[in-house]
C-alpha cells in the first residue's frame, strides 16, 4: 500500500537539512530504484523553486510499504529526523487515485 510521510521542518534547520540530504537521497534513491517511491520532495518556504535561505518547512514523500508500521519505521529512520531537521512527521495511508 501506498503512505505519505508527511515531515515538518524545525525553522531555522536549513544547515542541517543540507549536511544530512546526500544520505536522505540515498534512502528515497532505493525506494526508487525497487519500484516504491510514487513522488518526493521538500515543501520551500517561499514561492520558488530554490527558496535559498529561506530553506523548507518540510517534506512529503508517497511509498509503497507492507504496513503503516513498515512505513513508520522508515521514516523515523530518515537523516533528517536523526540530524535534528524534522520537528513532526505523520504517515497516513494513501490511495492513488489520478494521474
């Protein structure tokens, strides 16, 4: 099943954020890789696209695990949630329904 893992970012966690991303990437890259990642990115703090210093207030990421508690595991075992970026995340089933 598919589940949104759905982060928010500390404010002021930009420098964090970008120390721990080649190791964030490397997890969702797997996910991609073995067919389980449906999408992924940050949500910036301002309009655009690269908000530079404005940095994020979050993450969504939908994947396809076994179990909600597969899910959770996973996500509690992100770089950014071990490097201090993620003050709240929530996983949610999720049911893909267009495109």
């Amino acid at each position: 099943m598919w589940f949104a893992i759905i982060a928010q970012d500390h404010p002021g966690s930009l420098d964090q954020r970008l120390a721990a991303r080649p190791e964030h990437l490397e997890r969702l890259n797997k996910l991609q890789e073995e067919g389980r990642l449906l999408l992924a990115g940050p949500f910036p703090a301002i309009e655009s696209e690269n908000p530079g210093p404005a940095g994020f207030t979050g993450s969504l990421i939908v994947a396809e695990f076994h179990t909600l508690e597969h899910a959770q595991r996973w996500a509690e075992a992100d770089p950014y949630a071990a490097a201090g970026v993620y003050a709240e995340v929530s996983v949610k089933p999720f049911r893909k329904v267009l495109p």
